[in-house]
C-alpha cells in the first residue's frame, strides 16, 4: 500500500514540476502568436497577390485566344465565347480558393491551446 502512495505521489510530483515551465512560458507564449500573426500576415499578403497576378494573367491569356478563335472563325463565335466563360469562370475560383486558405491562415490560432494549457486562457 504504502508502494503503491509513493508511486502515484511520484507521478503526481513529475506532473506538477513538468507542467511549471509550461507556466512560466506563458509571456513567450504571447510573444510567439504576435510573432505568428506577422508572419502570417505577410504570408496572406505575398499568397493572394501572387494567386491574383497569375490568375489575372491567365485570364488574359484565355480571352486572347478566344478573340483569336473568334477572329478565325466567326461562326463558332457562341461555343467559343461559352468554354471561354466556362474557363474564366475555373480560373476565378483558383483565385477564391487561394482568399479561402489565405483567411485561414490569417485567423488560425494555432497558440489559443498552448495559452490554455499554460494557464493563460484568453
């Protein structure tokens, strides 16, 4: 009996001194998420530009070639004009899966449970 008081006492004591850093941590913590939101905010900056530029110029590129089809072939005008819109519409949705991982990016609070289990919930 006395063994088995000792053994969970023991763990009892390696759990409360592992979980002091955790505690002491908790400025580093918020330091961390500042660190965290700046980063990911230049991230979502550069990521939505980039994705946008390289939409924007695809799109350019697709309107050119049907103008050019159009251009060749007056006749087949109206399909053209349909997979045009058809493909304008797909590369506009690259640019909106790109804003929809950007704000997850953006307002992802990785350190929310670092601060709780620090004892700083917030």
């Amino acid at each position: 009996m006395l063994k088995r008081v000792l053994r969970y006492g023991a763990a009892v004591l390696g759990v409360v001194l592992l979980a002091l850093p955790a505690m002491a941590a908790e400025g580093e913590v918020k330091v961390a998420a500042l660190n965290m939101l700046k980063f990911a905010s230049l991230a979502v900056g550069w990521g939505l530009g980039f994705a946008a530029g390289l939409c924007g110029i695809g799109q350019g590129l697709s309107v050119k070639a049907a103008m050019e089809g159009i251009a060749r072939n007056p006749e087949a005008a109206g399909k053209i004009q349909v997979a045009m819109i058809i493909g304008l519409a797909m590369i506009e949705a690259l640019t909106i899966y790109a804003l929809v991982v950007a704000l997850i990016v953006l307002f992802a609070d990785p350190f929310k449970a670092v601060a709780v289990i620090a004892g700083g919930a917030h």
